[in-house]
C-alpha cells in the first residue's frame, strides 16, 4: 500500500501512531502526547495509539555517548516498523542542537522509509525560539534537519518556530500548533490575593531566569516592595550540581532560599495554581510552555519573557507583561507593576483565562489535529480552514532584533543568562 493511503479507504479508522518520550518521562511533550493518545474526540474518527521512546524519567539525551547513540538507533527501528503498518506517523521531536538533531534526522529517515504519511513535530525550545542569541542551529545540525523536508508535514509550536522550520526545509508544509489543556482542570481564580502569590514551576536551571528572577526580587525588595510572597516549585533534572549550587546560592543571597519548595506534579501543581495570584516564566528559551498555558486556565496573570510562543500567548499589559530575557530590572518592573496594583491583576486575570477558553482549550486541539491528518491522509498541503505554507520558504521571523535562524552558528547552543 502506498503513503498515499486515504482515510476510511476499507472502512476503518485510520491508525495513527504518535511518537514521543512520555511516562516516565515528564514535560511538555509527555503531556502533549498523552493528551492527543488518550483524546475521545480523536478517537471518533483516528486510532491513535502511543509508541513510547522513554527510558528514565529525566532526559540526557543531549549527551554523546555510547548508549545514546545505540537508543536512537533501536527509536528509529520501532519507528520504521510502525511506518509499515501505520497510516500516519507523528513523531514528536526534541530537535536541539547536537544528538537531538541527530536523532530526529534519524527518526524521519525511519518513518519515511516506510507506507505511512509523516507529520513531525517539532517541539524543541530551540527550533521555536527564534533567539539564535542564546542559542542556534550549527552546519551539522542544519544539514540533519533537511530530513524535516521528507515529512508531509512540519508542526511546530511558535510562529517563530514555524519560519525558522520553513527555512531549515524549504518547500515543505509547516504548520503552528498550538498546545492546549483541559480547562476543566483549571478553574479560574480572581488574582486578588492580599498579598499576592508570585509563583514559578520549572526545572531549576540558568535558562529557566531563575537567577534574574531572584535579582528581581532583590530589586523589588530595595525599593521598598515586600508585601508578597515568592513560591519557586521544580527540582534540579539535568542541571549540572555547579549550575544548581550557583542558583540557590543565589536565592541564599537574595532571602528567598524557602521559597524554594522542590518538584511538585499533578494535582500539586494544579493546587499551587489555585492559590497563587501571579504565574513567572523569565526563561531564555522556550517553545510553547504548557505551564505558562495552565496559569492562563488557572486565570493567573503571566510575567514572561519574549521568547518562542510567549508573545503569541501573552500580550504585553494585556494577559500579563512580557521582558526581554536577562533583564532583572525590566522583570523586576513588571513584577513590580502587577504585585501592586490590585485591579490590574484582576484585570489581566479575566483577559488571561478568556484567551485560554479561545485558544487552548482540548476541544480546539483536536479539531485542529483532526482536520491537520485528514489533509495530510487525503494528500493535501492545506487543512480545512485554509492554512497554507508560506509563498516564501525562506522567510525567516524577528523579535528582539534577531532573526530566527542564526546563519553564523557552527557550535549548538550558545551559553545563556551569564550571573
């Protein structure tokens, strides 16, 4: 049979594997991927079912070594062997700069080697930043994503990451999609709280601002703002001891080492978004973060930073304001601004849950997904609502003054947010 296959073609429900490192992994594409595997709207008119690539619950996979290599090669057969069978393969793909790429490259090879129609979905903080500043794409990077140009289509979760993807595979369709949760989970409060709760949820690392976000509390503390209490949830993954040493002797410094509460999961983090009054994401590098979109559901205003999809979903003064990364002063005005002044905390709350009920909600999701594999099932390089690839393959997106694609880089990742 061949890639062409067409949906219902002998009356079943066409089979769509998806691809991804869920459980015991965590993060946002364990999330995403279960979400879309376990979706009853799907579920209608697709089988999906989930090929899980996990192995431990944090990830390392940016590490040259043996056993790397050897679990990319044993990903890229399962994931050939489900091209054999499968009418879709989506494949959710951490591509980063170094053995990421790598592995992608090889996973898109795998799935078009085989029957099946291929969607590849880039979800990498990298590839959606469009900030080759703190970090960027090297020549042997660019050259293992040219294999993004053998899939039928090209997701990924920033408009930024959408240019930067179009660039690296000319001709080929992308498309941003966007993530979504259940707002259900996430009653909305009223971020009113006296004194307001300022909370953050991520790994504790340098990308993450932690150490900005500290010397904007010490700011803040300096010009005689107190009233509020700081809530840091999130644990030390993969970030090198140095790294983790040097951040919470930062928050020793800063007074703040209490607020530091460690990894939390599920319903504790769904409890914390309930108390808290105002969601910070300083990060150098982002996608599309699903837990800023959950502090949305939650009605939170959000202090974030221009990076990726952050200012596709929060706008500035609107659901929350948005700094450029590294700038603790900005930060510390703009936490400044919404810590005191309650009514425009209120204000941003309501905009904030009203753009997550229009946007990102689980019902938007899978319709989007739905009418995305039909197009693709069907041979189409447009969904129903008249989505298209851009005219011009190499268009490229700017923000902060920086275009998406850094043309200069030979090296991976750039360090970011020096202390």
């Amino acid at each position: 049979m061949s890639r062409a296959a067409r949906p219902g073609a002998d009356g079943r429900r066409p089979l769509v594997v998806v691809v991804a490192e869920a459980r015991p992994m965590r993060g946002g594409i364990a999330t995403f991927a279960e979400t879309i595997t376990e979706d009853p709207i799907l579920a209608r008119d697709f089988d999906v079912q989930l090929l899980n690539t996990a192995r431990v619950a944090t990830r390392e996979g940016g590490r040259f070594n043996l056993d790397n290599v050897r679990f990319a090669l044993v990903d890229a057969w399962h994931v050939f062997k489900a091209s054999r069978h499968a009418d879709i393969v989506h494949l959710q793909l951490v591509a980063d700069p170094g053995l990421p790429s790598l592995r992608a490259a090889a996973l898109n090879l795998a799935a078009a080697a085989g029957r099946a129609k291929l969607i590849a979905h880039v979800h990498s903080a990298v590839g959606n930043a469009g900030r080759p500043e703190f970090a960027a794409y090297g020549r042997v990077d660019r050259l293992a994503l040219r294999t993004l140009g053998l899939a039928d289509l090209v997701c990924t979760v920033s408009t930024v990451g959408t240019a930067t993807m179009r660039s690296l595979a000319p001709g080929t369709w992308v498309e941003t999609v966007d993530n979504a949760v259940d707002l259900a989970d996430f009653p909305p409060g009223d971020a009113d709280g006296e004194p307001p709760t300022v909370l953050f949820v991520g790994v504790i690392c340098r990308r993450k601002g932690l150490f900005e976000r500290a010397r904007a509390a010490r700011r803040l503390r300096e010009r005689g703002v107190r009233d509020w209490r700081l809530v840091v949830v999130g644990g030390q993954g993969p970030t090198p001891q140095t790294e983790y040493d040097e951040i919470v002797a930062e928050f020793d410094a800063a007074g703040l080492r209490e607020a530091m509460v460690g990894p939390e999961y599920g319903d504790q983090i769904k409890a914390r978004l309930a108390q808290a009054d105002i969601f910070t994401l300083p990060s150098f590098l982002e996608g599309q973060p699903i837990a800023i979109i959950e502090a949305m559901a939650s009605g939170l205003p959000v202090v974030g930073t221009s990076i990726g999809a952050v200012p596709d979903l929060i706008r500035d003064g609107v659901e929350g304001r948005v700094v450029e990364p590294g700038d603790d002063a900005a930060l510390a005005d703009a936490l400044g601004e919404v810590i005191t002044d309650r009514e425009t905390r209120r204000r941003m709350s309501r905009a904030s849950r009203l753009r997550a009920e229009q946007g990102h909600g689980l019902d938007r999701l899978s319709a989007r997904l739905a009418d995305l594999y039909r197009a693709v099932l069907a041979g189409r390089r447009s969904a129903p609502d008249g989505t298209t690839p851009a005219a011009d393959p190499g268009a490229t997106a700017v923000r902060g003054g920086a275009t998406a694609v850094g043309s200069g880089a030979t090296d991976g990742t750039a360090a970011v947010g020096h202390p």
